[in-house]
C-alpha cells in the first residue's frame, strides 16, 4: 500500500485499469452534455469583481484532424476585459494522476470555494460554497483544466485510454490544450503562468519545457504547491535512504502538533526544526549510508535523535533499523490512543481502523475531504455554472492507471532537468515552491532539497522562491494559508 500511495499522490482509490476507460469513452458519446456561459459578481476587500465562467468541453485533435479526447475545462475572465497583453492567464490543475482539478479550483483559487472553519474542520453535510475573498482572479484570469480521465474528461469514442496516461503522454496532450486554448481565445500575448499541486507539479515543470520548445510558447512563471519533482525525495525503499532524511522535520512537526516532543522542542517550533533540518542532513544522512558498518555507539546515537526527533520510542526506532517509514509513522505515533494521523496533513487523525497493522491503512486528511469536493461539485457546476452532463465527475479517478511512469531501469522519475532547461532556455520564467509543514506526502526539506540541486547558477536561482505554509498538503485549507498563499502568488504574477 505505501509503496502505491508514494507514486500516487491524491488517490486512495482502487485501481481499475484502462478497461473502464474505454467504457467511460463509450458512454461519454452518447451522454447528453451542455456548455455553461453564466456573469458573476463577486464582493472583495478592493470592490465588487464581476466576471463570466465559461465550464466546458475542448476537443482535442491529431494533427489529421481526427478528435482524440474531449477535455473539460472552468475558465474565470474578469469583466471588462482588459486588452490580452496587460491581462495574465494562468492554467491549473491538480494531480494524482487522477485528480481533477477541483481540489485547488474550489480549495483556493476560484472565486467560490469550500466553506471550513477557520482551522480548515469539515462541517456537518450538506456543505456549501462561499465567496472567496482571496481568489486569484483579482490579479489572473483562470482556466482550471481537467486532464483526460479525470473530471468530465474523456477519450473520444474508440480511442485507446493509454495514449493519455504517463509522464510523456500527459504533457504533449495537456499542451495542446493550452495550445488550442489559447488560440480559440485570443491570448497569446497575455503574460501565461502555469499553477499544479502535488503531480501537478511534475506535469508543470514538465509542461514548461514542452511549451517552449514544442509550441513556442513561453511561460512567465510556475506556482508548485506541494511539489514533487524528483521522486527520488520521497520514494522510499530499494536501497534508497535519502528520503528518510528528508521526511524527518515534517515527522518533527506532526509530533509536537500532538505533543509527542519534549518540551524544550515545542517550545519554539521554527528553532527546532532548524535544529532537525541540520541534523538530518549533516548526521542523518552519513550514518545511513554507512548501512551495517555504522558503530554500535555511533547507532544507539542516532537511534536516541530519531527518537527524541520523531516522538516515537527509542525502541522501535532501534527495530525500524534507523528507518521510520511514514505509513509507519502515521499507524504508531498515536497508537496508544488507537488514532492515525493524516498523510495529507498530520495534523488530521482518524480512528485507527487496524491499529496493529504496519502501516495505515487509510489516510483521514483525504476521506474526510473527498465526498466535500465531490457534492459542492457537482451541485456548483450545474447549478451555477449551468453545465449539464451525466458523466460522473471523477474527483479521484483510479481508472488513468497504470500509469506510464518511464522505462524500467532507468532510475527515479525527475522533471527537475526539465525545469532546469526551461528556466535556461527562458532566464525570466520566475517559480513559486509552496510547501506545508505538517504534509507527509511531499514533505518540504525534499522540496528544498530539490531546489538546491537544479545547478542554476547564482542569476538564474534569484527567479526562485519557496515559501512555507502552516498546514498540510492541502494548505489552504486553513482560513490564514489561504490568505497567505494568494498573497504570495499575486506578488509573482505581479512582478
């Protein structure tokens, strides 16, 4: 399971493989659909925005002509609209693969979004949306894209599924969107930003690349929230101890949210994870790659920090051989209170539905927000945005796999080279890591480690920046990440 749920970042789903793609191919010719045109009006802290939401489908063609897939799509423009030079666009989307780009669009970005406490709680159902005053449409105009398979997006009838499911397949068919999207709506000389969370940071770096050099269109800047760009961070297992290392800080956090820590570490969060930042990369990783000829001493040493770091005893540790795996870790360090804490955000626990298991066996930061997701949905995207179709809308989908991850024997999946050729190739493309505290799905020294090794150059690293959020993967899910993140993203666009 953790293995799965380390290459698969928003989907807790079981898998049905590529059959029931071609039977959601089948159903999507003969299902009734309807585009949504609808004005809006919003009232923010700088005045009323009014706006038009455009919600539905682009074919996508080959290059005889033939419709390859229909993709659907949510495109927010401000009114009056401003001449396409001085008015930004920016294309989101989640990842998965399999996630629709829902999450961001009604977590954080558009104009509606999810209304939680403050804290980021889920009410009681039915849920509802509320006006968001801290949509990035006050400072970009938004096309939200749901990639094939997931959303209400489907191959066209007849056309195999796997020719849109891998690294590759995904980039070239989500740049024709962007392409064709651009040329139906006359923006190509508006300023373009590109905004993925999760794998929708792979598929970013990705696409910036593809972009330039495909269609020759360049990208301003990149938003990466919770990003992955080297799996080689987070994959853990077959003899590689890095990602140990870099999951350790965020072990730090999740522990002393729940008062695992010792006091004088609570004290000052910031200071101690500085503390554990250093240790993990100066002693952590030296005695890790010593493997079995690490001292005995030079063991219980280590064995008593991870202990001390991670607020879990010193005896499993010693069991674990040095080596907390974070399925692990969400399954033990509440267990004497039969709870396991989120994988999205470990400060979210749910009942341990086997507590004497290895490893979690559900993560309650994703359960507890996927049938929110789904209902304001569904009922927004008809209701308000008077789109009709009778496709379910895939929040999570598990039928984009297996998904086509690279050739075998050729090491971890990384688009951090692409990044670093795009960001070369285009010396004004600026990018925004955005990265939570308390997230055990991609924990944010990996982040930092990344960033570190993209070898820039002192100019070119100026165009980078990585900002830190009090929350969990999904950071804007409390009220204060929100406001912060879009602050923080206006002031890229906005340079």
């Amino acid at each position: 399971m953790s293995n799965r749920l380390q290459t698969i970042f928003l989907s807790a789903l079981v898998l049905h493989g590529a059959v029931a793609m071609h039977v959601a191919a089948a159903a999507a010719a003969t299902t009734t659909q309807a585009a949504g045109w609808t004005h809006h009006r919003l009232a923010t802290g700088s005045g009323a925005l009014e706006y038009r939401a455009t919600a539905t489908t682009l074919p996508l063609k080959d290059d005889a002509g033939k419709t390859k897939a229909q993709v659907f799509h949510v495109a927010y423009e401000k009114l009056p609209a401003s001449p396409p030079a001085q008015r930004p666009v920016t294309f989101v989307f989640n990842g998965g693969p399999g996630a629709a780009s829902v999450w961001l669009h009604l977590g954080a970005v558009g104009p509606q979004v999810i209304e939680l406490g403050a804290d980021g709680q889920v009410p009681p159902p039915p849920h509802r949306l509320t006006d968001n005053p801290h949509t990035w449409l006050a400072f970009t105009d938004l096309v939200f894209i749901d990639p094939v398979g997931t959303g209400f997006s489907r191959p066209a009838a007849g056309e195999k599924a796997e020719q849109f499911f891998g690294v590759q397949e995904d980039i070239q068919w989500v740049a024709e969107f962007i392409r064709l999207y651009l040329t139906r709506a006359g923006r190509w000389a508006s300023p373009k930003f590109l905004a993925g969370e999760s794998y929708g940071t792979t598929r970013a770096a990705g696409l910036a690349a593809h972009l330039q050099d495909r269609h020759g269109i360049a990208v301003n800047g990149l938003v990466l929230i919770s990003s992955v760009l080297d799996f080689q961070t987070i994959r853990i297992g077959g003899g590689n101890d890095l990602p140990y290392a870099l999951f350790l800080p965020t072990y730090t956090a999740v522990a002393a949210h729940h008062g695992k820590l010792a006091d004088d570490l609570r004290r000052n969060l910031p200071q101690t994870l500085k503390e554990v930042e250093r240790w993990a990369l100066e002693q952590y990783v030296p005695a890790l790659a010593k493997g079995d000829s690490l001292e005995p001493e030079a063991r219980r040493a280590v064995a008593g920090r991870l202990s001390r770091y991670a607020g879990m005893p010193l005896e499993w540790v010693e069991k674990a051989n040095l080596r907390i795996d974070p399925g692990a870790f969400q399954n033990r360090l509440l267990e004497d209170q039969r709870r396991v804490v989120g994988r999205f955000d470990g400060r979210v626990t749910g009942f341990a539905a086997e507590p004497l298991a290895a490893r979690a066996s559900y993560d309650p930061s994703l359960s507890r927000y996927l049938p929110v997701y789904s209902g304001t949905f569904n009922d927004y995207v008809r209701r308000q945005l008077g789109y009709e179709s009778e496709l379910p809308y895939e929040v999570l989908s598990g039928n984009v796999h297996p998904w086509n991850f690279g050739q075998n024997g050729h090491g971890f999946l990384s688009v951090s080279d692409d990044l670093r050729l795009a960001m070369v190739k285009n010396p004004h493309l600026k990018v925004l890591f955005c990265s939570g505290i308390y997230d055990l799905a991609t924990p944010y020294l990996a982040t930092d480690y990344t960033i570190w090794h993209l070898d820039l150059g002192r100019e070119l690293r100026k165009n980078i920046s990585h900002t830190y959020y009090d929350g969990g993967h999904m950071m804007y899910h409390q009220r204060q990440a929100l406001q912060k993140l879009a602050e923080d993203v206006g002031e890229l666009i906005r340079r």
